[in-house]
C-alpha cells in the first residue's frame, strides 16, 4: 500500500519514483495473537493499539498475573483507560475462587446457633482475606501493565532504529568476516596506489536481520524459478504504448514515463524484487538522461555522439544523491508525523541543512544536533544528499566551535564554497589541488589516530572532548578517534582516502552508499575514467552470488553494474536471470539507453559501435520474438520494435525476418488494388522510405523462397511480396522459375512405345510435383489475363513496358505454351501437341524462315528458353515420328481396305512426306544451333 497512514500523499522510496513501498510493519490483534503486517510503519503505532496488545497479551499470559480464568475480571487499571479496561468485575467474576455475598443476603431473624455463629464469623473473614487477596493481586497486575507497556515503547524504539539503519544486526556492507571477495581502495590519500593493506569489503547480503536491507535493491530468501514467470498482456501493451509514444517525449521524460508504468503495476505484483529493481533502473536512467539533456541544451556536447562516462558517473551520482534524499526526508517525516515535531528546528535555512538536522536528531537523539557539539553527521549527510551549500552553511555555523587549524579549516571553507551541486557540474569537479591536499593531509592524520589512538584527551564538565590540534596540519590529538562522519566528509570532500564502511552507521552501510564513494572519488582523479573502468570490473569480479542475486530476477547484481557503466554485462544478466521478464526489461532499457546514445558496453572493454548496437538489436529481436507468442500482441507489436533497432541495416533485416515468419503481408504490409498498386499496411511507410521497403520485401521474398521446400503458401507469399514491392519483373521472374523445366511433368520412361529420350532437365516427378506445376500454370495464366492484357494496360504493364521487360513477358508467355505442350506429349495427344508447337513460333515454319529462327535463338530467347530448347527439339521430333507412324498406319489400312481409296491413300503418302520433310529440317536446324542429339537422328531415320 502506499505510505498514505503517515502523509496525505505517497512518498518516494529508495526503489526509484514516488509511491513505491517499502516495508513497514504495523501490531494488530487477531484472537489474542500479536501479528505483524505489511501496512504502516513500526514505530507509528497509537497507545490505544498498544493497550489492545496488551490486553491480548494479559489474556493470553493470565495464568502468569495470578491463574484462573477469573483474571479477566480484574480491571485493567493503568494510565491509558478504554471501554475495554473499564469492565472489570461482574459475570466475570462467577467463577473467581472467592465470591462475596452482598450485604442484604445475611439479614435473618433466625436466632443462630454458637456453630452458625462461628461459621459466618470464619466466612467472613474469609471473604475478607479474599479482597486483600484481589486488591494485591490487582496492584501487581498495574505493575505488570505498567512494565510492559514501557518495555513494548522500548522495543518499539529499538525496531524505530534499526529501520533507519541504526543499531545492530545489520548485514550491508563490513570490513569484517571471511569472504573471498574483496576490494581494495586503489587510491590513497595523494592518488597514488595504496600503500596500505586496508580493503573494503562487500557483505553479501545473506538473511537480513533487525529488519535492515542489504541493498535497496537486495531482498534474497529463497531463490525464486524466473523461467515459470509469464509476460502480464496488460504489463506487455503499457510498454508497447510507451514505445509507440517515445518520439514526443523528451529522453530523460521517457525513463520516468516507464518508471511511473512500473509503480502502477507494483501493487498487483507485491513488490516483487523484480519490480522494484526495475523500477530502480527508470529512476537511474532518468537522472542519466535528463543530466544529459542539461549538457546537450547548454551546448556542452552534441547530439549524435557517445554519452561521455564522466557525464553517465554524474548522472549516476545524481541519482544516488536522490535516493539518499528522498528517504531521509521519508523518515523524518514519518517521525514527524509519529509525534515527534521537535525533530524540526530553525538552526538552519538551507531545507537540505534543516532535513539533515533533523535526520541526525532522529538517528542520534539531541546529543548530536546542535552546532556546539558534533556537526560532522549534519556535514556528512548534507554532501551525501548531494548538497555543498547546506554543507557550508553548517560548517560556517560551526567551524569556529570545532578545535580545528586555521589552514584546514580555511581550505574546507573554500572548497564548500565553491561547490556546486552535481546537477550543475560540467565535466569532473574542478577542485583546487592546494586545498584538497591540505585536507588530505588532515583526513589521514585522523585515520592514523583512528587506527592508533593516542593522546590525553579530556571531556569537559558538559561531556564534551576537548581536543589539542597541531596548528599546521589540523590534526586531531585527543584520545577520542574521529567519527565515522567525520572521515566520510573529509574523504567526500577531498576525493582522496576511503568512504568508511560501518554496518551500524547510516550512511555508510549499504552498497549505494559505497557507490557514491568511489563514484565521486573517482571523478576528482587525475583519470576519472580509468579509476570508474577499474570500479566496473571489480564489480564484476564479485559476480552475482556475492550480491545476494538469489530473488530479484538478477537486479541486485544488475544495479551495481549499470551505475558503474558495466552494461553489456547487466542487460546479459537480466535476460539469463530473469527470464521472459527479464527480457522484457533489458530490451526496454537497452532500447533507451542504445537511442540517446549511451553505449551497450562495459566501461574498461573495447568500445565497438557494431557490437553494441549488436546487443541492443538482439535484445529486440528476442522481445519481439516474444511476442509472437502473445495473443495481444503479435505481428505487429514485434514490427514496432524492430523498427527502433539502432543500425538500419540490421532493421531492414529483422523486419523482412518477421515479414517471412509470420506471412501477415495484410497488416504489416497492405494490399494491392486492381492496377497492381500497394495500399495500407501498418507501419513501413511510416518507418522506411520506398526504397527501403522495395528492399525490405524483396528480402522477405527471398527467405521465403529459400525456405519454402515446395510448399506452394511460402512461395506464393514470396511472390505477393514481390508484387507489393513494385518489382513486377521479379515477379515473372518468380513464375517463369516456377514453370521451368517445361519438360517436368513429361517422362517418356513409362511408355514403352515411346523412344527414349531424356537430358539434364528431363526429370521424373511425384504427383505432388506435378499438382504444384499445375497450380503455378493457372496462376501465371492469371497473372497475364489480369495485368498483361493489351486492351486494358495496367500499371504492372505500364512499369514493365517503361523498364524494358516485353522479353520477359515473352518468356513467360512462351513457359506457359511449352508446358501444355509437354502436357499433351504426356497424353499422347501428338496433334494437339503439333498444333501447340506451331502456335509459339519458336522452330522454323521452311527453310526459308531458318536463318531468321537462328538470330531470335541466338539474341532474342532466355536462358529458360534456350535451356529447354533440346528437350523441346527432341520431343517435337518425338511428335512428329508418332504422327508419321499413325499417318503411315491409316493409308495402309485404306489400300488392303479398297483400290477405291486411292486419293485417300494420296493424301496420306503426302502427308507422310511432309512429315519427313520437316524431320529433316529440325535435323538441320538443330545443327544450326549447335544443338548434338542422336535421338533426332535416330527419330528421323525412323520416319521411312
């Protein structure tokens, strides 16, 4: 639920956006039983409330205030009454071990005996030790309610702290234990490399205890199995509209626009780690981009390039700054709101001096609020929010009551003075190395007393140190060690040392806190992006088991590898460990991330452009992938992706992939109209120019023809591609390849009256072979009669006739002819097929016509027809020698018939010579051609 128990309106949390919901725990009393639940905070619990648990717990626990269930009778008499407390006595009490008698039942004028007399006197008293009896006990179940109720105000308190990050118990990040992953600080005080043996060591998270976090991001108990997580469809079309949307929305717009998508489904899904880190990851990405767009207005960098890694650290230090911010002010108000309005004072007029104030009261009581005593958390808290000017109007609050050199305290000044905060930063922090190195100096001055304490310091009448410095180098000598915040200022400040690590000590316990360290250290180095590449790949060193990634879908190991820039590595984890979830987050964040800009690679590797839009286009393709399979998504969705992918040449590609896998041409690509002409479709016109979808759609042709294997669905698809293209030609193309070989569907082998012919395209088919000739036979008669009509020119015709494609049109027009002329051979319909042979004009009609013949044969055919042509010579021949052989046959059946048929026999004989006439010139035709075939030799001598 949101925190709207403790504010009028949701608060923002660590987990990135406002109305996220951390946990909390309220007490509620079901059946006597204390129970805690996810609902208001821990310690904003009413007196009331505490009184009912109470109450439960005496109800609960009555044999331990005095036995018997008569205890419930006793009035619960303390300082807090209710309705509840006030029914004591009663029927309750029927059951107690002593009754009284009211005063009217003794009455009786009966004259009693000595024995009644002594019984009464007996009962009465006791009856009377009955009520001494009730009266101790009621006091010490006062006392008891009394106890409890303070020692439950105590615990209160102590859960209080601990949520805050104060008290023990806390497993975040410590310089203690035995595991095997450990960082060493390479910087120290002078930016040199260490000398030192000091590490800084990550917890691994492990089982939170005292209610802490590990990491905003960490909440690991029992692994959960990502592979079983469906794609939520609502979850699937609220990204899909973002995506739609993204041009009118400014970059860093666009981030939290996710972010506030990601919140409203944050209720359905109980905040599940998953969500909140990626919920996280919009907020990040929304600081990174919007610090980004601030640099690009101010013309500091231009559009078009590689986001700068010192711009992504600050950006990222932005972030981390907010995060600290919002949930100090989170529990200060909630505290507030709790009761406790004296947490705000007026010592300060910067709100985020005023906020830390408060903070510090808060975590520390009033020991450490007031500038007298400890400004070093208020100092500390104010840069961890990100904020020099309330740092210094602290510091100048305060520095002349702290035991510090002029010089140290001189160059500290200085320096808050002149800090901005990161939101105005351009490029690394210019600070001026003097004063860093006076301070430097002091800083390890006090972490060489830290680590050897020494010295006389006293504590005044108030409880206060006073300290002994050195006025030339500001160090400490009392024998008190410097605090956990002082050393954190002084390390933030100068950019030299450590950030401590304390696991009791807000601040300075969490992964995020470690991160702002180093981030912001490393910007002051010499080579800020060394030292940042150097931070990345001893993230990655951890590996994700160190960082508790048992639960969150790989986001508790994805978040410190984005804002320390390791990018290809934390997209890569996502899509592993979070399955289809998780791909749906690392290709919306690669998406955004790849478009404004910021590389898909990880800081210290080799930048290739290539390769990181590579990544980008492969998580897009899996997502789209992904949502094929979804009922309300689809083709569609899928092309809205891909057409975001960053290199075009990858785009096109990818798109003519979908076009070919899912055959949807109506949607994603249109229809045609009667001339031939694209209309509608989805998106290409509005993604790519014409040229780009000829290109698209000649691609998706040709993948469907490589994978098509006969089927004629993927074929046909191939070819209306082709026809919405525009590329007619490809299209005759298409079907003359479908009616090619001619000859396929006539194998003489299975006629023994025929010769025996055959040559490299003569090839006997299937059944299914010769339906799917048949099928591509009427489909290309269509095609002519539809858009190759000479009465009524289409725009096919037009297009064809302006490219200089008649010949191709010939060509296909003669494939049909060829193909029923092999049709009726495989009939043996030798007539037919003459007259069909005769029709295309393609052999010589004398010898006259020959040489003519031979030119269109040499220039004027296409390599389908020339190909074709020994075949087709042979099986004209073929038709030929059957006509000659039924010719010869019918004029011997007129002579043995009657000498009356003598002119019937004339006719025959001279058709028989004409027929052998003609052999001969096909023989010599032939051989004009180049064309060597026994078979028509062997035909011909046959024809006598």
């Amino acid at each position: 639920m949101d925190l709207s128990d403790l504010t009028s309106k949701p608060l923002p949390s660590l987990w990135g956006g406002s109305g996220s919901t951390p946990t909390h725990f309220t007490a509620t009393v079901t059946g006597g039983v204390q129970q805690s639940q996810a609902s208001q905070s821990s310690w904003n619990r009413s007196m009331a409330s505490l009184q009912a648990a109470s109450q439960a717990l005496l109800e609960q626990q009555g044999g331990a205030f005095g036995g018997a269930a008569g205890v419930g009778g006793i009035g619960l008499r303390s300082r807090f009454k209710t309705a509840a407390a006030a029914t004591g006595g009663g029927a309750a009490n029927a059951g107690a071990p002593f009754t009284p008698h009211s005063s009217g039942a003794a009455t009786s004028t009966t004259i009693k005996s000595i024995e009644e007399l002594i019984s009464e006197h007996e009962e009465g008293i006791l009856q009377r030790l009955g009520q001494e009896f009730r009266d101790a006990i009621d006091k010490d179940v006062e006392n008891e309610i009394d106890d409890y109720l303070e020692s439950t105000w105590d615990r209160q308190h102590k859960q209080w702290l601990e949520d805050i990050g104060v008290g023990g118990g806390h497993h975040k990040m410590s310089r203690e234990g035995s595991s095997n992953h450990v960082m060493s600080d390479s910087t120290n005080i002078r930016g040199g490399r260490s000398n030192t043996s000091a590490t800084t060591v990550l917890s691994s998270g492990g089982h939170n205890t005292g209610g802490s976090r590990s990491s905003v991001w960490q909440q690991p108990q029992n692994r959960h199995n990502m592979n079983g997580v469906k794609l939520d469809p609502q979850l699937i079309q609220a990204h899909g509209q973002i995506v739609q949307d993204l041009p009118r929305f400014q970059p860093d717009e666009a981030a939290r626009e996710f972010g506030r998508l990601v919140q409203r489904f944050l209720p359905t899904v109980a905040n599940q780690p998953i969500f909140r880190g990626y919920a996280t990851a919009w907020d990040w990405m929304g600081h990174v981009l919007q610090y980004q767009q601030q640099q690009q207005n101010d013309m500091i960098s231009g559009s078009g390039q590689n986001m700068d890694t010192v711009d992504q650290a600050i950006g990222t230090l932005i972030h981390l700054c907010q995060l600290f911010k919002i949930e100090t002010n989170r529990l200060v108000e909630a505290a507030v709101h709790a009761g406790q309005a004296d947490l705000l004072q007026d010592t300060y007029k910067h709100p985020v001096a005023k906020a830390c104030q408060a903070f510090t009261k808060l975590v520390f009581g009033s020991a450490k609020t007031t500038t007298t005593t400890d400004p070093w958390p208020v100092l500390y808290f104010c840069l961890r929010c990100g904020s020099g000017e309330g740092a210094f109007e602290v510091w100048q609050m305060s520095k002349s009551l702290i035991q510090i050199s002029d010089t140290v305290s001189d160059s500290i000044t200085q320096m808050l003075k002149g800090m901005e905060p990161w939101e105005k930063v351009v490029g690394p922090p210019q600070v001026p190395r003097a004063h860093r190195h006076i301070v430097a100096d002091y800083l390890q001055s006090l972490e060489q007393q830290q680590h050897h304490p020494s010295g006389d310091g006293e504590d005044d009448d108030d409880g206060n140190n006073n300290f002994d410095n050195d006025e030339d180098t500001g160090e400490n000598n009392s024998s008190a060690p410097p605090s956990v915040h002082q050393i954190g200022f002084l390390a933030l400040l100068s950019g030299m040392g450590s950030l401590p690590i304390d696991n009791n000590a807000r601040g300075f316990n969490t992964i995020e806190d470690f991160l702002f360290g180093r981030i912001s250290s490393a910007l002051l180095q010499r080579d800020p992006q060394e030292e940042l590449a150097n931070l990345g790949r001893s993230i990655q060193d951890y590996g994700a088991n160190y960082f508790g990634d048992a639960e969150s879908g790989g986001w508790s190991y994805a978040i410190p590898l984005l804002m320390t820039q390791q990018y290809s590595k934390a997209l890569t984890h996502l899509v592993e460990e979070g399955s289809n979830l998780g791909l749906l987050q690392a290709a919306h964040l690669g998406l955004l991330m790849s478009s404004n800009w910021i590389p898909l690679t990880d800081l210290g590797q080799p930048n290739d452009e290539e390769e990181q839009d590579d990544l980008a286009a492969s998580l897009l393709v899996a997502y789209a992938g992904r949502l094929l399979a979804e009922p309300t998504a689809g083709s569609l969705a899928a092309f809205e992706y891909l057409s975001l992918i960053p290199r075009r040449d990858r785009m096109r590609k990818e798109v003519a992939t979908l076009i070919a896998k899912t055959r949807d041409l109506e949607n994603l690509v249109g229809k045609l109209d009667p001339n031939g002409i694209r209309y509608g479709g989805y998106g290409l016109d509005r993604k790519f120019a014409k040229d780009e979808i000829v290109f698209i759609l000649g691609d998706a042709a040709e993948m469907l023809l490589r994978d098509s294997h006969g089927d004629n669905e993927k074929m046909g698809a191939a070819a209306m591609c082709y026809m919405l293209a525009g590329r007619y030609d490809s299209v005759l193309r298409f079907l003359c390849d479908m009616l090619y070989p001619p000859n396929l569907c006539y194998d003489n082998n299975n006629n023994n009256n025929r010769s025996n012919f055959n040559d490299d395209n003569n090839t006997a088919m299937d059944e299914g072979a010769l339906s799917r000739r048949h099928f591509w036979l009427d489909q290309t008669r269509k095609f002519h009669e539809h858009y190759l009509r000479m009465d009524k020119p289409t725009e096919v015709a037009k297009v064809l006739e302006r490219s200089g494609k008649q010949n191709l049109i010939q060509t296909s027009h003669w494939l049909m002819e060829l193909n029923v002329f092999f049709q009726h051979m495989r009939d043996s319909q030798f007539y037919e097929a003459w007259t069909v042979a005769s029709r295309i004009q393609l052999l010589p009609v004398d010898r006259s016509d020959m040489h003519a013949k031979q030119d269109m044969y040499r220039s004027g055919l296409d390599e389908t027809i020339k190909r074709s042509f020994p075949s087709f010579l042979v099986a004209v021949m073929e038709c030929l020698y059957r006509q000659h052989a039924q010719t010869k046959q019918q004029q011997q059946h007129l002579m043995t018939q009657s000498h009356n048929n003598t002119g019937s026999s004339g006719v025959a004989f001279q058709r028989l010579v004409e027929l052998q006439e003609y052999a001969r010139l096909l023989v010599t035709f032939a051989g004009m051609l180049n064309i060597a075939s026994d078979q028509l030799s062997q035909l011909e001598a046959k024809m006598v």
